[in-house]
C-alpha cells in the first residue's frame, strides 16, 4: 500500500510498503478519507517526541471494515468507522477506573503510538472506533478530532458566552454546535485576520477580532486551541469572575506570567487533554439532532507534506483533509 511516513522529526517520506494484518481484537480499515490535524505538526516538528521509527500519522481516520483478526465480533464487511485520537486504553489503571481513560497511563495514540491514516490502508482495535453515518468521508473526517476533542473542551466550558481563541478546524465545529445549542460565540483570530473572522461571521457568530481584543462583553468560559501560551492570560481577561478557561492543544508555547489578579474572583485555568470513547458516543449521538458542516480542503495522500505546511502557515480556511 501507499503511505506517508515520517523518518525522522520534519522528514516525510511517501512510499509503498506492506499492507498491514489485523492482530487479535484489530479490524483491517481501507482509509477513505483522514483530516490533518495540528496535533500531527507537532510530532512533523518532533515538538512532541517521535516514539516509534517510520511512523504514519493521522488521526481522524474515516474507513471501510476490510476484515478483522481473532476475538473481533460484530462488524460488517464494508462498513464505516471512524477512528480516533485514542487508539488504545488499558482499562485497568485507576485512571481508565474513574472513567478518565483520555489519562489512561498506557495509552496509545492513534498516528503516534500506533500507525494512523495517512495511507491507503490501517489497523485499528475494534473497541476503540467509532460507527459512523453514511455522507462524505472527507466531510466526517475533521470531526473525529478537531469535532471530538474540541467538545471535550466544550463540556468544559458552560455559560452562554463561549470565546473561541484560535479560529480553525476545532472552532469552527464548536461555533456551529455552540449556536444551535443558543450559545453566543466571540470568536478570536491572529490580530489582523479578517479572512478568518469573516469566515466565523458566515458561521452566525456574535462578535469577530483579534485575539488582543477584548469582546464587548465579559465572557462566561472560553476555549483557547491557538498553540500560543500568551492567550491564557488574554483569555483570562476576557472571562468574568467564576468564569473558565480551557486550554484544548496538546502542545503550547510557554505561558508568559500574569498578575494574580486575572485569575482572582474563583476564574478557572485548566486544560483538556485527549478524548474518551464516552466523548465520542456522545458526541457522535448530538450529530444527529445538530448539522455541523466542516469547511475542508481536500489533498491527495502524496501531498501531505503540502498539506502540512499549508496548515503551519495558516493558509486558507478549512480543515485539510488527506484522500489516498
Ligand atoms: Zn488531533
Ligand atoms: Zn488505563
């Protein structure tokens, strides 16, 4: 099969290797479609540290059931599933016990631990995918990380004002969910990114500007995804007292000190890391009632690295999303 590798940090490779066999409790998936997400920029950049030679990102993996290895039950030729973020969890350690298997000890990653999508072919636990609708694959995709972690975070943050700091392919789901919820949506871009805050206006929110504004109104919890330390304490700034603030990537640069008082007045700094397969279900279950369209940009599997580099230069509006 065809697939991208990463060698080493910044080095990828396209090339043909063996399609892989599904091992006991491993469904064999043909990738139809698999989103790019900044998460997978940060292991290109070795900003996260690589954990395993050759390896395949992508983990927002739409795809047909091929076949399956022992101890699989259920499953259907042909049908689709979604794979996600958390590949694997052990369900023993006391972290998988209180129902926090997104901090499971030995988790693995789907396209850092474990092989991901940007190939034409993938294994997955059959535990950990999710079923999903008929419709576009390359439409699905986004939501299997940008959609999914990015309504872990949203759970996070109550009130009916919700910041959006970083407007990509998180913030531009949540925005559509948060307003058919009848939340009121400030959506923050790079100061001077008027491309950005009309696209968030099209999307029916309350107020667009640059994350060095602060919004007309004080806001009841707020999302940072913007990989960019310096919008927690602008962030908390723009949130009322008893308010939050959530930081949803996995890796940000350093957070600059702030005066205590910003976080005075029982405000909430926390972050929100991974997903669990109850965030999922949920999640997958509130689509059905709520039509969230993500804007993607379709690339050919052998332009990841284009894709990539279009996604650090903050390039266009929309979600990349890799076709094999
Ligand atoms: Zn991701
Ligand atoms: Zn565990």
């Amino acid at each position: 099969m065809r697939a991208v590798l990463l060698k080493q940090p910044k080095e990828l490779e396209v090339a043909e290797i063996p399609t892989p066999e599904p091992q006991d409790g491993e469904l064999l998936l043909k990738v139809e479609a698999c989103a790019v997400c900044r998460t997978d920029l940060h292991i290109l950049d070795g900003e996260l540290p690589l954990v395993r030679s050759s390896l395949i990102l992508g983990h927002q993996i739409v795809a047909r059931v091929e076949g399956w290895g022992r101890r699989v039950e259920g499953f259907a030729l042909g049908e689709r599933v979604g794979v996600p973020w958390l590949g694997w969890a052990c369900g023993t350690c006391r972290y998988c016990q209180m129902g926090l298997e997104n901090l499971c000890e030995r988790a693995e990653f789907t396209g850092y631990h474990r092989q991901g999508g940007y190939a034409e072919y993938a294994v997955a636990d059959a535990h950990f995918v999710h079923r999903l609708a008929e419709g576009r694959a390359e439409e699905l995709a986004p939501l299997l990380c940008g959609g999914l972690i990015g309504y872990r975070a949203y759970r996070m943050a109550p009130g009916e004002r919700l910041g959006l700091y970083g407007f990509g392919s998180a913030a531009h789901l949540l925005a559509q969910l948060a307003r058919a919820e009848g939340r009121a949506v400030y959506a923050f871009t790079r100061p001077g990114d008027h491309i950005a805050q009309a696209w968030a206006r099209e999307l029916g929110v309350t107020w667009a500007g640059g994350s060095d504004e602060l919004p007309p109104e004080p806001l009841d919890a707020a999302i940072v995804f913007a990989p960019v330390g310096a919008l927690l304490p602008q962030a908390l700034r723009a949130v009322r007292p008893g308010g939050v603030v959530v930081a949803g990537g996995i890796h940000m640069s350093e957070i600059p000190a702030f005066p205590y008082a910003l976080l005075w007045g029982e405000r909430v700094l926390r972050s929100v890391a991974n997903v669990t397969r109850e965030d999922g279900r949920e999640f997958f279950a509130k689509l059905n009632q709520v039509a969230i369209r993500p804007r993607i940009r379709v690339y050919p599997l052998e332009q990841a690295g284009q894709a990539l580099a279009d996604l650090r230069a903050g390039l266009g509006v929309g979600t990349a999303v890799l076709v094999p």
